[in-house]
C-alpha cells in the first residue's frame, strides 16, 4: 500500500516538474515520448510493487535466438 502510494506521488511529481516546461516551448513530440516512457515505467512499478513476475530482456533475447541457435547446433554437427 505505501509502496504504490510512493510511485503514484513520485511520478505525479515527476510529471508536475516535467510537462509545463514542455507545454510552454510546444515540445509535443518530446511530451508524448516523456508521456509514454512515464507511463510505462510507472506500470513496472507498480507491477513490481504488487510482486508480478515480469520477464526479463535477457527472457525476450533468449526466445528470439534460441532457435537460430540450436538450429546452428544442428547444421555444426
């Protein structure tokens, strides 16, 4: 519980410092970039507060190599 209102505080804070800065120089493209990256890495957060099991890029790299891999084992036997 306290965990989750720390990111929602830290992030809301985060946005407060960030996005009026933006609006006033017309930054849209780096709004909506500032806007997506916030938004995923608070839903990380918040995932990882609640102890989610999220995989890991090493997980991702290993499913899409994987069978060029064994497929070089095979073809180097």
């Amino acid at each position: 519980m306290w965990g989750m209102l720390g990111i929602v505080v830290a992030t809301t804070a985060i946005a407060w410092a960030e996005v009026p800065g933006l609006l006033r120089r017309k930054r849209i493209k780096e709004l909506w970039a500032f806007s997506i990256m916030l938004g995923v890495g608070f839903g990380l957060c918040l995932a990882w507060s609640f102890h989610v099991k999220l995989p890991t890029p090493t997980d991702w790299i290993s499913f899409v190599y994987r069978p060029f891999g064994e497929a070089m084992n095979r073809w180097l036997k």
